[in-house]
C-alpha cells in the first residue's frame, strides 16, 4: 500500500514535471496496453449491470447476505484482458434491493491480500 506521504510527494512532483513541459507527452497518454485509445471509437463495449443480491437466508426477521470480496479477470477490450475485483463476481457488486424498515445482516469475507473498504 502506498503511504499517502509518498502519494502527496508524487502528486507534487508530477504537477511540477507537467508544468515545465518535460514528463508524458499527450499522445503518449492515449496508449493503454496495445490500444491506442484516439483509434477505439468503433468498439462499443457497454457494461453490464451486476446481478441483483440474492439473499443468503434468514434469522428471525432480519435478512442476511453474504459477500465474498475476491479477484476476477474482465475483457473490457477485446483481446485485452484486465485484473479486476469484485464481490461474489469478478467485477463489481451485486445490486442491493432493500426495503424500508426491514432489518438486515452483511457478512463480508475478504478473499483478497488487500485491505477492502466497502461503500
């Protein structure tokens, strides 16, 4: 993990390398992998929604989920796969579709090496 003192000095060094001139060329900023991004314009690749959350049982009145955190592998770009992380899925979450004034219960399990904030 990146300590936010490192984070802070970088972002100020890279502001004052941007502002000479000297540093990463605008056209140089397009490429991603082997795609030039100025040349995608003809791939539509739209998102899919996640699924919606299917509850993991009862406890009484209260409703419980459970959520696996863990890595994936998506294609955004064809050809071109990507490291992800998802919930109980390789990329995002699932939907959460709650009622008002029913109780609930999330049980998280961290199947990753990181740290996870979930918001």
């Amino acid at each position: 993990m990146i300590s936010r003192r490192l984070f802070n000095g970088s972002l100020v060094a890279g502001t004052a390398l941007a502002s000479t001139g000297l540093g990463v060329k605008p056209a140089d900023a397009l490429l991603v992998g082997n795609y030039d991004i100025a040349k995608l314009d003809g791939i539509s690749n739209k998102l899919p929604l996640p699924p919606i959350a299917t509850p993991a049982g009862t406890d009484g009145d209260v409703t419980i989920f459970d959520f696996k955190c863990q890595y994936g592998e998506v294609e955004f770009l064809p050809g071109l796969k990507s490291v992800t992380m998802g919930m109980n899925a390789p990329y995002l979450a699932p939907i959460l579709v709650l009622e008002k004034g029913k109780k609930y219960r999330f049980n998280f399990t961290n199947d990753t090496y990181e740290k996870v904030a979930v918001h």
